[in-house]
C-alpha cells in the first residue's frame, strides 16, 4: 500500500503516483487512467492500453480488417480540442 499526497494544482488538485503504482497501473505521463468510486472513500483506478501506434506483433500477421483498422485516421474532422 501506497500513500499519495493531495497538492494544489491552478484551482484543481492533483496527485504524484510513487513509481511502483506507474509501473503496476503502466502509465508515464499524458496517459489516461479511469476512476470509479466505489462508496464512501474507496476508488479503482484503472489504466487504458496503450495507444495502438506502441503496440508491437511477433510472428503473427495481422488480417487485413485488423490492419485497416489499425491505420485507421480515429480522429474525426468535426472534433475540436477541449477548452479549459
């Protein structure tokens, strides 16, 4: 178990995750994990996967379907980046 301090962030609060929870969750920095409240003061943070350009295959070929969709534009046109 890991204890984690609370700091002030601008008007947000942030945390610094010790080095063994990025290595059990598999973050660096800019990633994306979820979190869910359990109740009371519990929550699971969850980690996403990797984005799919860090993804490496040995000895397996990939079909073409899983090729497409792998080179694939996810970005829609009409998105817009966020406004803080």
């Amino acid at each position: 178990m890991s204890s984690i301090k609370i700091r002030k962030v601008g008007n947000s609060l942030g945390v610094i995750f010790p080095k063994e929870i990025q290595e059990a969750l598999n973050i660096t920095e800019g990633d994306a994990i979820d979190v869910t409240v359990l109740g009371g003061n519990r929550v699971v943070l969850d980690s996403h996967l990797p984005h799919h350009s860090n993804w490496t295959f040995k000895d397996e070929k990939l079909s073409s379907e899983d090729q497409k969709w792998l080179d694939a534009d996810l970005e829609d046109e009409n998105d817009k980046p966020p406004r803080w």
